[in-house]
C-alpha cells in the first residue's frame, strides 16, 4: 500500500496561505519545504517513527504519515 505524509504548517509561509501539504514520502516534504518551515530536519523526521502511522509535532508544523486508501477498479473485488 501505498503512504502519504500529511504536513499541517502551524505558521504560514510568506507568498502563500496553503497551510497543509500532502507528499508520497519525507524526502519528498524537502523538495518544496525546508527544515526551517517545517521546524525539522529530513533526518530528524525520518528516524522519528512516523512509519507506523505515527505524528510528530514541532513549533512550527503537524506531520503525519498514513496509508492512502485507494479504491478497487470495478469486478476486483
């Protein structure tokens, strides 16, 4: 199955008011944030425990990983 990092910012970024960010993995949450915006390194966050649907919080940020559910295509049941 597929995962989904969910990145809830507590503080907006300068430009925009988009306030939770959706990426497929934490190295992915480091090609449009920084660790400055997310209040975390890549590093920190990978050896975090997010892996078992797990949520850290920072001053800055709520990121969560979780499963994607997806539907099944019709007769693949």
């Amino acid at each position: 199955m597929a995962k989904v990092v969910h990145v809830h910012l507590t503080h907006g970024i300068d430009g925009t008011k988009r306030r939770d960010w959706y990426f497929s993995s934490i190295s992915a949450v480091y090609t449009v944030l920084t660790a400055e915006q997310v209040g975390a390194t890549k590093n920190y966050l990978l050896h975090a425990g997010l892996s078992g649907n797990g949520t850290v919080c920072t001053k800055r940020a709520i990121i969560k990983q979780s499963t994607l559910i997806s539907g099944s295509r019709r007769g693949d049941r």
